[in-house]
C-alpha cells in the first residue's frame, strides 16, 4: 500500500505543526498508510483525544498526534465527526497498542465509539455511570443528577469489581494459580480473602 | 458485606454505664479515659492529593505530631481511632472511604483536612465529592488549601478538646452513622443542600 490514499480532506499548518483533516471513512487507512509507508513511518502514536467546540455547528474532532522516532517528525491527524451522527470511527488498537486505553478514554468522555476495539468500556468513570459523556459540551458541569443522587449511586457502586482479569494481568497466568484464588476470582470477588 | 442501619430496638446502650446520670464515679472514670484516649489517636491517613503533601509533614520531623501521642500512622483501619482524609475525594472514591470509615472500630473520629475535604474546594463538578461530611460523618474541619501544619495541629488539638469534652453516660456520641435502606447516611435533600454552590463558584457553569 503506497498509493496517497484518498479521503485528506485539508492539510494545513497552525503555529508550527503540520494538520492533516481525514474524513472519517478513510481514518483507518490514511493512519495505516502514514504508519507503514517508506518516507512516513509515523511509528509512534503520541496521543488520542479529541475535542468538542462551543459552537454546535462544529464537528467534533478525533485527533490523533503521530510521531516519527527517527524522522523526528510530527503529524496531526483530525477526524471531524458529525454530531448528528453517531459518532463512530475505525479502532487503531491493531496498530498502534498503546491506542487501547487512549481509545476507552474518549469513548468515557466524549462517547466515540471504536469501531474493532477489543474491550471498549468506561475508563475512568466506573462502569455503571449512567450521567453520559462529562467532556461533551451539552453536559451541564455539575452532571446531569442531583448531588445526592450522585453520592448513592457512588456509594452503591461496589470497588471490587472495576478491575477485569485482563487489567489484573491474570489471564495468562489464570491456570497456574491455586485453586481458591481461581474460584474467588471467577466469582467475581478480589481484593480481599473471605 | 451488608452494611444496613439495625433496627433501633435491637441496639442497647453499649455500657452498663450509660444511661446513668453523670456522678463522681463516672465523671472521675470520664476524665481518665478521655485523657487516655486524646492524648493516644492513632490517625488513619487518607491522603488523596497536596493535602496529603502538608500532613506528611505534620508528622514530620519539624512540626512533630507524635507529641500528640498520633506517633504511629495506622495504614490498616482496624487499628486508627481518628480518620484524616487530606485531599480531594471524586465520586469513585466515595465507597472507598465509606468502607474504611466502617472498618474502623468504636470510638473514632473524623478530621476533614483541607477545602476539597470539607466542601469540594474549587473542584464543584460532576465527579467530586461536595465534602466528606455527605459520605461520613465529620468532627473537625481544617480550612486551609492545603492547611499548613499549624493549621493541621490545631484541627487536632480541637479534636483533642472535643474528646476531653465527652462522657461515657452518652451513648449518642458512640453511635454508628450507617447507610440505611437509600443507601444514604444523610437525607438526600440534606446532601443537597450541603454540596450547594458557594462563593465564585455559582456563576461558573457555563454550559446548561
């Protein structure tokens, strides 16, 4: 795949840094042709956020900073979504690893969803709030509920069960561990002994 | 573990003691244990951010609080008798130091050290606690962003006021606040009123 792929929708240059727009559709592959082509090799991917404006008109953007380690070159790449669409844009996590939890955090805040991302869960809010996406412009700053309502609902949550095995780094080392340690930890139960 | 208010009935006075008018006997047997008890808190920190900064400190060295008898910091709840929660506590950690407020043994106290403890300080968003006072029940309150140790010294030293102050025949002052059926230990119009904006920070939303 050398070939300049379709779908750059502007490039242009802002206090120093060199932007490129893509459209949503051809995100995945512009950021794999950027990765993998001689010349390119933006082998890093610095971060992944993305950016709601005040202005309802605007998209909101995906923005992913890439870097070339030995190039010692930088690249944006934004994605604008329309928001009155939903928000849905190819996962990266197949390129770029670190991806995985940049990924889980806009979808948290902003409520991108990823499309091919192999666990796309709340990151940082715990996995039943139910208040939205805090970083989007149309959430009120104090959250949606009543701060009473917020305080149950925090104090229901039960800590233990933030953590999956994968985050745990358990998994592969699920068999080899004793028996009672397997059963608490298929029951749902870590953190303390019964 | 089910943490649910007992029914009223089925909770005694702890002592044999209580109940009973104050004499000379348990008022005598008052100034002896509280003069234990105040001059021997073991603090559990709850260090959650610069507050914590300030209190590491406090039991530094330099300001000393081991002069308090506060010379071991117990990191394990069972065995603290005060609870200082320095620093700011997002809603997540609320069942956090809910649970560890209920693994503390009887008698305990709390100390909210710092603005973000007492009243979510500058943080009145969506994911703060507005004051640790909404998710356990609070003795003293240090002012301060972050209280300097002085500041910190003389929140205990109150505290130790406030413990000479008390008196066995009092069971009211050793009950437990638990979480009752709304899993709440305030009424929820009560939490709300508590974690009201204030000062600056009831102009700044700026989005709804």
């Amino acid at each position: 795949m050398t070939e300049r792929p379709d779908g750059v929708l502007r490039a242009w240059t802002s206090c120093g840094d060199e932007i490129i727009d893509v459209s949503p559709a051809a995100a995945r592959g512009v950021l794999q042709w950027l990765r993998d082509t001689p010349g390119q090799e933006f082998n890093y991917l610095v971060d992944l956020t993305a950016v709601d404006y005040r202005d309802p008109e605007r998209p909101l953007e995906v923005v992913y900073n890439l870097r070339s380690l030995h190039r010692r070159a930088d690249l944006r790449v934004k994605v604008p979504l329309d928001k009155s669409q939903p928000l849905v844009v190819d996962s990266v996590v197949d390129l770029w690893k670190g991806a995985d939890w940049l990924e889980r955090e806009v979808y948290d805040m902003f409520g991108v969803t990823f499309r091919g991302h192999p666990d796309l869960r709340r990151i940082l809010m715990w996995d039943t709030y139910a208040e939205g996406h805090p970083l989007r412009k149309d959430f009120p700053l104090r959250g949606h509920f009543t701060r009473a309502e917020q305080t149950r609902q925090a104090l229901a949550a039960n800590p233990e069960a933030h953590y999956s095995l994968e985050e745990l780094s358990l998994a592969e080392a699920y068999a080899e561990l004793p028996e009672d340690v397997r059963k608490r930890l298929a029951a749902g139960q870590r953190g303390f002994v019964p | 573990m089910e943490l649910t208010r007992p029914p009223e009935e089925s909770s005694p006075p702890p002592a044999e003691i209580a109940g009973v008018s104050p004499n000379f006997i348990t008022t005598k047997l008052d100034f002896l244990v509280n003069w234990a008890r105040s001059n021997s808190l073991w603090p559990m920190p709850f260090g959650t951010a610069c507050c914590a900064i300030e209190f590491m400190a406090t039991a530094a060295g330099r300001f000393d609080l081991a002069r308090f008898g506060m010379e071991r910091m117990s990191f394990s709840p069972r065995q603290a008798d005060v609870f200082i929660c320095a620093g700011r506590v997002p809603f997540k950690l609320a069942p956090v130091l809910r649970r560890i407020w209920d693994q503390m043994p009887q008698p305990k106290w709390c100390i909210s050290m710092g603005a973000c403890a007492s009243s979510g300080g500058i943080f009145d968003t969506y994911s703060m606690v507005q004051g640790i006072d909404t998710v356990v029940p609070v003795d003293v309150y240090v002012p301060g962003c972050p209280p300097r140790p002085e500041g910190l010294i003389y929140g205990i030293m109150l505290l130790q006021k406030k413990i000479k102050g008390e008196t066995l025949a009092d069971s009211s002052l050793r009950q437990e606040y638990l979480l009752d059926e709304r899993g709440l230990f305030l009424p929820p119009d009560k939490i709300d009123e508590i974690s009201e904006p204030f000062g600056n920070s009831v102009h700044q939303t700026r989005s709804a």
